[in-house]
C-alpha cells in the first residue's frame, strides 16, 4: 500500500529544525499487526522518502518497506515478482495519481473517499474510513474476513 494519505490524511508538518511529523492511526496499526501474524505479505511503497515511515514500519515490523518510488506499479511489480506473487494475489491501497496503475494491476484495487479522480476510477472499492482513520483497518479486517 501507500503511505501518505492511505496510512495517514496525507499531511506531512515540517517542524522549524527540518524534521517532520505524520500522525499514523493506531487502528490501522492493529489491523497491519493482525494481518502480518496471520502470515500475510505486508508491504508499503511511497513516492518520498520519509524517517517517520520507516520508524512507524520498523515498529509494526512491516518487511517491505520502498520509499522514494513515484511509479508504485514497477515497484510493486518487481516485489511481487521476487516473492512470487501474482497480480491476483495482491491487494494494493493507494489514492493518487501515480498508485492507479498499482491499484488497476492488483487483484484487489482499493482507495479512499478522498482519493483523486484516477486512483477512484482504477479501485474496485472504495472504504467507508477516510486515510489515516481507519481506512486501511477496514481493509485488513475484510481481508481476515474473507472466506477461505
């Protein structure tokens, strides 16, 4: 998935001394947490490169991290194809322009109710949360749902 606006509202505050903030839903979280030790492949790709990701990933323990990736759909595809995954497999999350392509090639394309018009029109669904407050809870919690 997406970081900036998918995990969080897509705010980035850059403090006076150079270092940012990113406020990261704490449902989310768990919803990450409890699809990691179900055993599904968790991964995070962002346009920028950002401490504050990496610090939150580290801490959920998420094993693919990419940052500094604009075209999301090259980077998800050489992940997949080192993890052996198929496009059928994968659920990607993302709301801007640039993680359409990744959310039309996923199996599952999913965006939120803020997203521009081309990651909306790409999705196959659309979650009722907004980024950054439980949008991608919902999306887990759908995923362990899901029969079989």
């Amino acid at each position: 998935m997406d970081i900036d606006g998918t995990l969080t509202d897509g705010s980035v505050t850059i403090h006076s001394d150079g270092t940012e903030a990113k406020t990261f839903s704490v449902l989310d979280g768990l919803g990450l947490v409890r699809c990691r030790d179900a055993g599904i492949i968790l991964a995070w790709i962002s346009g920028r490169a950002s401490r504050a990701s990496a610090l939150r990933a580290n801490e959920l323990q998420i094993p693919h991290l990419i940052q500094g990736r604009v075209d999301k759909l090259a980077a998800l595809r050489e992940l997949t194809g080192m993890l052996g995954v198929t496009a059928a497999e994968v659920c990607y999350m993302g709301d801007d322009d640039v993680d359409a392509p990744a959310i039309a090639w996923a199996g599952i394309g999913v965006t939120v109710p803020g997203a521009m018009p081309a990651a909306r029109a790409a999705a196959n669904c659309v979650t009722a949360r907004s980024a950054g407050n439980g949008a991608v809870r919902e999306v887990c919690d759908f995923i362990l749902n899901r029969p079989g």
